[in-house]
C-alpha cells in the first residue's frame, strides 16, 4: 500500500501545472470557453447551469439519449443519479464578487516512475505516462495516450504505446493503435495443457523458459450499430462492431536443455503472427477504469495466415463477458468475468497463453488471470475462466485538485486448460486472494494483489483492475 501510495504522490509532483493560478470567471457566460491553468482549454458553467457537476444534493442530473448531454431530473430514492464524473470538474470562486463556478477540465496528464512486482518479472523499474482528454458530460476518454517503457531485475523489457480515439470522426467510433517492443529472457513455458500439480519446482529456472524478442504493431476500428439511452437505474448501452489487423515478429531462442527445446523446436527461430479479427462488442460501463455497474461483453474471431504477414495458418474464437453491480452502493462492486477462448489449426507459441480478440491478455497464471499462479502456468488450444471480485472503496477524499479513492479487494480466479476427452470437471485450478488499490481521478487505478493457489502464491503491483 505504502508503495502505490508513493507512486501517486511522484505522480501529483510531476503532474502539477506550473503556476497554480486559477482561472478568472467573472463576467464569463455559463458554457464559454476560456484557459486553464493547466494551459489547456476548459469550460465554465453557472452553479445553475444542467451541465454543472450535480453528483449530490436533491437534485441530479442524467444522460439523454446519446449519454453526452443532460438534464435536471428530481430526486429520485433509492435509485441511481446518472450524472458526470466529477473528477473531471473543479470548483472556482470569481475573486471580485465571490460568485461560485464549476471548471470542466479537458485536459489531464499524469507521468509517474513505476515500480512493479510479480513472481514471473521479479521487481519492475519504468516510467509511464497518460494523456486523456474528455468532453462535458462524458465519463469516457475522447482521446487516450499511454506510453510506457519498463525494465525487471531479471532484464525484461516491456515498451509500449497505446492510443484510443473516441467519436473524431462524429460517428461516435473507436480507433485502437497498439505498438509494442518486449525483450524476455525469462518467457515461460512449462508445457501444453500441463495440468500435472508442481510442487518445489524453480519457475525460474532456465528449463522451463525461453529467449523472446517480439515487435508488433496493431489497429482497429469499432463502431455503434445499436444503443440503448441511459436511464436513471442504467448507463447508456451501445453494440459496436469491430474489424483489426495485428502483426507480430518474434524470435525464439532456446536454452540447452529446456522443455521449449526438448517439446517445440521448430518453433526455435523467426516467427511472424499476423491476422485479422472481427466481431461485436456490447457496452454499458458507467466508467471505463472503475465500473461501478453495467455490463462489458467481447465475440471475436480471428484469421490468421500468410495472407495476413504470418507465418502459419490459424484461427482463433473467443469470448469474454464482464458484469459490475452496486450492492447498496456505488462504493460495493461485485464483478465478475467469464472467459472461453478457442484456437483452431496450429497455432504458435504466443496465441497458447492468451485469451480475448481486440486486445489479447496474458494467461492463465500471473497478475492477470490465476493470480497465485505462475506466470502463463496453463496454456494450450482450448481455455476457461471464471473470475469474481469484491471491491470495496470505503475512503475518498481530495488531493490538492485531484479525487482520490483507496480501496480493497476479495477475489476467486477459476482456469482450466481442455484436453481431448475430458471431463468438464476433471483439472479446474482455482485461486484466490485479496488486494489493495487505489483510484486516481476516476481514469487511473494501481493496485496490489495477493495470490494464493495449490502451488504457492504471488504478489503483484500492478495498473489497473484486472477486468
């Protein structure tokens, strides 16, 4: 705790705007545009003014039907006000006649040194940055930047850029652009669908590992074809379409005497992964970083082969569904995630410890999916997960302009890797444990777990909650 704690405070020193002034209101009408003191362009509105940030009090404010605009609405008991995120709003106090406004800020960075931990990586060095920008009434990211580059104790390297664009084009699309560089001397293998329980056995020792160099590139494009209008109980709903293309190189090298050798040498040298996916995504997240309820499901399937840059033909199908629910409160969340993934032909090393089509994740085991197991323990063709979580944000309070919330976590991993002809039953592995995090502003989240499994446990600092 008292390392992500350190970890905001770098961040407030190297976010901070110079000057610190605020931004004179008077004589400014409700909705004009004037500088920030952040130097970027904000949005003034009267206290009276519907856009204001009106989260509590006896009157609220809802979404209309495109989510972005709204409108006062009466109290209602016992039922939620689906108003703007108020971390995007601060309040000022014209200096000559004492008039109180509300100030939308657009723009927000935020650049902090990382330090990270898992089994796998060992301890994590880097620096990363955000860029977000949003509109009024809106508690998604128009525009996001991430940049990233990180370096372990046992010389991994992970680079990497990851940019979202939101409704340039007024269509109210999503452009991804992925770009990444990794560097692995320590990339795991400990065999296909290997369900066997390992006990007092070194992960780290170079048997049951493999030299990985991959660069890749990927985009894609998702857009609306259904929504359903935010109500009072229910953020807005919107089915999107979506169509990518990825391209991966990797270089595999083997070390003497280790399994990768021994099971999988013709994979030993240059590799290429590209492929296509499409599918349908259904979105009804009241926040993207901290959903509080609402519902975030993924169907993909992707093609891959020489006619895509790759090097071997395959396909893969999956699909990945996530539900959030308030218990009583928006600080109770309970979340759930439920994962089937499908690989057809013959698929290369990488794809074997991934689930998911727009932006594959890593598993099963690690800081992921299975915490408390090793770092992709269970790969192969076919894989399961169940995943629930407790999150409790019982602290919130101000620091300097930001909202901060600290937190806690409960929750129970479930994988499992098929084999041919087995039993729906036979080979489940299931974790658990419990964590801390906290919540930057409503669009940052640091967290550390612990994990507990048959074979040992694992402690994680990592960004951002795992679904």
């Amino acid at each position: 705790m008292l390392a992500l704690l350190r970890e905001c405070l770098l961040s407030v020193a190297l976010a901070s705007p110079a000057g610190g002034a605020s931004p004179e209101v008077s004589d400014v009408p409700s909705g004009a545009a004037l500088e920030g003191d952040d130097g970027g362009a904000v949005e003034v509105f009267a206290a009276d003014d519907p856009r204001r940030c009106a989260r509590q009090g006896g009157k609220g404010e809802k979404r209309g039907s495109d989510g972005r605009h709204g409108a006062e609405v009466d109290e209602v008991e016992d039922a939620r006000s689906w108003s703007f995120d108020c971390a995007n709003y601060r309040t000022v106090v014209d200096r000559k006649t004492g008039e109180t406004r509300v100030v939308f800020r657009r723009n927000r960075v935020v650049a902090l040194p990382q330090v990270l931990q898992s089994p796998a990586f060992g301890t994590v060095f880097g620096l990363r940055g955000r860029y977000v920008n949003r509109v009024p009434g809106s508690s998604f990211d128009r525009i996001q930047l991430d940049l990233a580059a990180r370096i372990s104790t046992r010389l991994i390297q992970d680079h990497d850029l990851r940019l979202q664009l939101r409704d340039l084009l007024g269509r109210d699309e999503v452009i991804f652009v992925l770009g990444g560089i990794d560097i692995d001397p320590a990339f795991p293998y400990l065999g296909v669908a290997n369900n066997q329980r390992l006990v007092d056995v070194d992960f780290r020792d170079p048997r049951y590992a493999v030299m990985l160099r991959t660069f890749l590139g990927s985009v894609a494009y998702a857009e609306p074809v259904f929504e359903l209008p935010a109500t009072i109980e229910r953020p807005r709903g919107v089915l999107r379409w979506f169509a990518g293309a990825t391209l991966a190189v990797d270089r595999l090298e083997a070390y003497e005497g280790s399994l990768f050798a021994e099971e999988r040498p013709e994979e030993e040298g240059l590799q290429r992964r590209g492929y296509y996916t499409g599918g349908l995504q259904w979105d009804r997240r009241d926040n993207e970083w901290h959903p509080t309820t609402g519902a975030f499901h993924e169907a993909s399937w992707s093609l891959a082969g020489p006619w895509a840059g790759g090097s071997r033909s395959w396909s893969r199908f999956s699909l990945l569904a996530r539900w959030y629910r308030a218990l009583g409160t928006d600080k109770l969340v309970f979340a759930q995630a439920a994962i089937v993934d499908a690989l057809i032909g013959i698929p290369p090393l990488i794809p074997l410890g991934q689930v998911g089509g727009m932006e594959p994740i890593e598993g099963l085991g690690g800081r992921s999916i299975g915490r408390g197991f090793y770092r992709r323990r269970f790969v192969g063709d076919t894989k399961a997960v169940l995943m629930t979580e407790l999150r409790y944000t019982p602290i919130d309070f101000k620091l300097l302009r930001w909202s901060v919330g600290l937190g806690v976590r409960a929750f129970l991993d479930t994988a499992k890797v098929f084999q041919p002809n087995e039993s729906l039953h036979a080979n489940i592995h299931p974790s658990g444990g419990g964590g801390l995090y906290i919540l930057w502003d409503s669009f940052f989240v640091l967290r550390m777990d612990i994990g507990y499994s048959a074979e040992g446990a694992g402690l994680y600092l990592a960004g951002g909650h795992p679904f």
